[in-house]
C-alpha cells in the first residue's frame, strides 16, 4: 500500500522534503500551507505598480558552498549570477560592508595595504578577551571598539532588540572581515538569483502527481490525523505545534514600508543604516536583485525589527539561554511521538540559510527512507545539537 504523507508548511524544508519523497516512494503527499502562496519567506512576487520581482519577505540572495546544492536548484529553474554588495550608511557617510581594506581606510581615513591594515586593527583588537562568548566579544576582540561601534553596536540593537554582550558570537561569525577589497557579502563560491523569483522554484519542486498542495490551510495537530496519514513531518514554529504549552520561543520579525518612484533610488540593492538613531535597519530596492531587467519605475523598503507578538510572521530565532530551555523542553515531548517529524529553521528554532535548509532537508529525506527501509523509528529532528 502507498504512504501516505502530510508534510505542513511548503517553505524550502517541506518543498524540498516532498520532492525527494515523491521522486523515491509510492506514495502520496498533502502539502498544507496556513499562507495564499508557497515558497514561505523566500516568496517572490512581480510588483503591480512597476513590474520589479519583490521578495515579500525581505532580500534572498541565494549563496551555497556545496555544488550539489547548487547543481539541485539548478536543475529545476534558471539562475543569474548576483553579488550582494552591501554598502553601510553611518553618520552621513557611506562605506563599504562587510568590513573590508576599504571600509577601514575610508573609516580610518587611510590608504593602508593588507598588511598594514591587519596588523592595525589587530592593535586595537581587546587582547584580554581570549576566548568570545558573545556578539560583543567577538567584534572587540577582532575588530575593535571604534569599527564595532560604527557598524554593529546601533545595528544590532536595532536588529535583536538588545545589548549585543547579550547575544551569542554565532551571529557575528557569520560576517566575514577581509583585508583586501572583496566587498562580495559572502564567501561562498556560488552566488544567484533565480531568474523567476524564488516560487517558481519551489512550485517545481512540488509539481508532482503524488503531491496535493492545499493553501491557506492552518494546521492544529489532533491525533485523528495519524490515522489518516503514515507521517507527518511539521516545518512550522515548534512551539506553535504544541499550543505553547512550555511558553513561547523569542523570535525578531521584520516589517517594511513600502515606497515607490521613478528611475532609481539608492543605485544599490541593499544599504544598511547602522546608526543607532535611524529606526530602520536597512533599505532594500528590489530591481538591483534583478541587474538583468529593466524598469523604468523602482520599489523599495524601509525594514524594520521588532519583537515578534502573536500575530506576526516569526523571522530570526534570538536562542537567548531561555529560549533554549524552553526549546529543549519542546524536544523532548516531539522525541516521545511517533511518525511525527520536525524540520526546517522555524521547527528546530535555528538561525538558518536557504542552502543549509535544502541540504538538511535532502539529508533528512535520506534518514527517512532509509528507516522506512530498515523498518527503524524515523528521525524526529535532523539536528542533535540545538
Ligand atoms: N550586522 C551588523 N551590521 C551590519 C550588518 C549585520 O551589526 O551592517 C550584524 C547583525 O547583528 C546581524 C548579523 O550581523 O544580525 C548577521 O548579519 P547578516 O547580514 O548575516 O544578517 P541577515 O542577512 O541574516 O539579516
């Protein structure tokens, strides 16, 4: 007899899970998504108003450095090549992100070589910090008080919504500091944006005769589901799933304001606002995601950070020490079920990329068949670590 599967949320988790599911077993899939569209927050969707592809929920440039992940959403849609070059807006000025040799000669009014510059900062680096346990730390330690008050200290508050001596030196981590004149935003070898925006991808991923999509369908959990489905594998927040029965985990959600006019508006895809004083976080002007097209209007968004309350799409994990607690607590009642399965950034409450999400959801729909196989317990999480 086919399985018979419910996967929740058609986010890059639940999209990529489906499509290994169905290309590997008889079986059928419903696909329940609480939004009116699929590919979650990487959503993408042409602009009335001037034609310009947005991404409703905040820029996606996707970055990988594993060539099978590229080759896979490669082989269902179209890529261009797009480098994020992030500029930084800081008392009046605009300087070069992520920290580079001409960030810190524009800051430090300069015309230092590598050298020169790397043995500088590392002077005014916090030597007596040995080993950083927190965002703060970590930018004083490798970079300084003056370049982590310009570029992080307003910015972070603004993004987390508290001290960064409060926040874990993960989140700092991931930032690169060069001392050359790279201003590329990542480090990874491949860098793109779909041609046709991200939901066309993940309809791709979905268009198959075994999977049934069903939008605007809220999910609640009841036990009568497991007699209709063999699994059911939840991508949504983890909390939610159990009604908030051990308390809320903190996650920042972002808001944006729209604007829209003629030509172009900041000539640049993305401008931080570092300082503290400016409420928004950064501006966002979509056309320059797509170099490749042209327009002759422009839309842009002004984002900002906020708290996220009941009615809010919950966008970054904070994993304060208490939110971990909380979270385990969640775990270990999701590790006593039985055909249920938790995946993707929301469900395991971690600050994630889209190719960290794809790869662990090709991963995990592996462990998967193979315990179907095996006729072994199916994996609940596809983390151990939280
Ligand atoms: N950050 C900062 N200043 C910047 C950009 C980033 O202080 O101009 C900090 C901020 O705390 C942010 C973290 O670095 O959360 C990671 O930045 P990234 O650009 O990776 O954030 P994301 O793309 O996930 O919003």
């Amino acid at each position: 007899m086919a399985n018979k599967f419910l996967i929740v949320g058609a986010g890059f988790s639940g999209a990529v899970l489906a499509n290994q599911l169905a290309k590997e077993l008889d079986c059928t899939i419903d696909v329940w998504d609480e939004r009116d569209h699929v590919a979650g927050n990487c959503h993408t969707k042409r602009d009335k108003e001037t034609n310009v592809m947005v991404h409703e929920y905040g820029p996606h440039i996707f970055n990988t450095d594993k060539k099978e992940i590229w080759d896979f959403v490669n082989s269902f849609v179209e890529f261009k090549p797009f480098i994020n070059r992030v500029k930084a807006n800081y008392k009046g000025n605009i300087y070069s992100l992520p920290v580079n040799l001409h960030t810190i000669n524009q800051f430090f009014n300069k015309t230092f070589g590598p050298e020169e510059a790397k043995a500088f900062i590392e002077n005014l680096g916090d030597k007596t910090i040995t080993d950083p346990q927190s965002f703060e730390e970590q930018a004083l330690k490798f970079l300084g008080k003056d370049l982590y008050q310009a570029f992080f200290y307003g910015y972070t508050k603004k993004q987390w919504g508290c001290e960064p001596s409060e926040l874990p030196a993960s989140i700092l981590k991931r930032l690169p500091v060069r001392f050359n004149y790279n201003d590329n935003y990542y480090n990874n070898p491949y860098q793109g944006i779909p041609v046709n925006g991200y939901t066309e991808l993940v309809e791709k991923l979905l268009d198959s005769p075994k999977i049934n999509i069903t939008l605007n369908k809220k999910f609640k959990y009841s036990t009568e589901l497991n007699d209709v489905y063999d699994h059911i594998f939840y991508t949504g927040p983890i909390d939610a799933f159990f009604d908030y029965k051990f308390g809320r985990l903190g996650y920042r959600t972002v808001t944006f304001e729209k604007y829209t006019t003629d030509g172009d508006y900041q000539g640049n895809a993305v401008i931080n606002y570092c300082d503290e004083s400016v409420p928004h976080t950064r501006v966002h002007e979509h056309k320059h995601f797509a170099p490749w097209e042209e327009h002759d209007k422009t839309v842009y968004f002004k984002e900002f950070s906020k708290e996220t309350t009941e009615e809010d799409i919950p966008y970054y994990p904070k994993r304060l020490d208490a939110d971990k607690k909380i979270l385990e607590a969640y775990r270990a009642e999701a590790m006593q079920s039985s055909n249920l399965s938790f995946l993707g950034r929301l469900a395991t409450y971690r600050y994630m990329d889209m190719h960290h999400v794809i790869g662990e959801a090709l991963h995990f729909a592996q462990s998967f068949i193979l315990s179907l196989h095996t006729e072994n317990k199916a994996p609940v999480f596809p983390n151990t670590e939280i």
